[in-house]
C-alpha cells in the first residue's frame, strides 16, 4: 500500500490513557455525591465517540446528564489527564519521529480540544505532526474533519489509522483507505490493513517509501 500521509486517530491508536479518564470521571461523581462510578473497561469501550456522547454510554442512568455533571466529569478528566496522563503505546515515540521523516503525519479524534493539546504536551512527539483537528475545536464529526483535512492539506492518497469499527466507517464515509490498530479498544472486520503492533505498522511504512514530501 502507497500513500502520502498518515493520519491517525488517538485513543487506542497512539496512546491509552483510559485509567487517568476513569480516575477523573469518578472522581467528579463522588464529588456530586452520586453513586454511579466507571471502570477502565468502560471507558475504553466507548474511545472515539465526542464527549456527550460517552457520558450517555457510560451513565444511562443520569442520561439526560445535566450541564453541571458534564462539566464536572470533563474538569477532572482533565485533572486526570493532566496528573496521571496516558501510557504511549510501546513503539509510538520513536516510530512516529521515523515516520515524519518520510510522510506528512497528522491526528483527527473526536475528543476535547484541551484533550487532544495535553495529549501533544505530555507526549513528546508535537514537532512530528504536520497538523490536527479534534471535534472539540471543528465541532463536526470525524468524516467531515479527514474530508477537509485532506482536502487543506492537498493529500491524494492518505491512509487513516484506527483502532474501532466507528474510525473504519469514518475512514470510509471520508473516502480513505483504513488501517486498523489491533493492539487498540475495539474491532474490526476486514480493513484494508491491521497490524498487532505500532512497530509493525511503522515498518511496512517506512519500507513502502510512500511519495509524501515532508
């Protein structure tokens, strides 16, 4: 497979900082004095979806969840995050500078624009990516944000790394090729590619010397 770029997705993509979000979403609850609390698991089975939406997945019982509780759930994960932050996957630090040797590299997720600013503080790897976009900031979903990404960015053939059946039907809404993260949260049927582990994706991409100039 040639392609141009690489966008990538975050949560199960690049890194899993699912215990610091379930850190901070519990704490908030105890703190309201409800008695509603999440796990790990949870959190992890509802990566890619905005904000909103992964309370109503996670607490039907609050649903409709007040502005105040929403508020309140996204203040301390982002105390979490900001704490605890999240635990790359094993090979992303040192692949994604390899990659951005050859290929223009950008992240599209639906999480929070502060969400996704802490994700390039903490990390290390800010100064690999040619650009982003989050539904926190564009406040559209992910096909439309991969559309005019590439379209901005003049790509022609990009290629969409994730880790759920929700980035897949994205990647297909977008008109892009998928490539699927195995090691992440979720499943999926037949993507173009898969790969057990990031170092394995880095290497069939290196190797495939696609034309993007960087």
């Amino acid at each position: 497979m040639t392609c141009d770029a690489l966008i990538f997705d975050l949560d199960g993509t690049l890194w899993d900082a699912a215990a610091a979000s379930t850190f901070g979403w519990n704490l908030a609850l105890a703190e309201m004095g409800l008695p509603q609390r999440v796990i790990v698991d949870g959190i992890r089975s509802v990566s890619g979806n905005p904000f909103p939406r992964c309370v109503e997945l996670l607490l039907p019982q609050l649903h409709p969840a007040s502005a105040a509780l929403v508020e309140a759930l996204e203040q301390k994960e982002r105390l979490g995050i900001e704490t605890m932050a999240g635990e790359l996957y094993e090979g992303v630090a040192e692949g994604l500078f390899d990659l951005a040797e050859t290929y223009p590299l950008f992240v599209v997720s639906n999480c929070p624009s502060w969400y996704l600013e802490e994700f390039l503080r903490v990390s290390g790897v800010r100064r690999c990516f040619s650009g982003w976009d989050c539904h926190g900031s564009s406040g559209v979903d992910k096909p439309q944000m991969l559309r005019r990404l590439t379209a901005a960015s003049g790509l022609r053939e990009p290629v969409y790394v994730g880790d759920t059946r929700g980035d897949a039907d994205a990647a297909a809404s977008a008109g892009l090729r998928f490539v699927f993260a195995a090691y992440g949260f979720g499943t999926v049927d037949a993507p173009d590619l898969s790969f057990d582990r990031f170092t394995d994706l880095v290497r069939f991409f290196l190797r495939s010397r696609g034309p993007g100039p960087r």
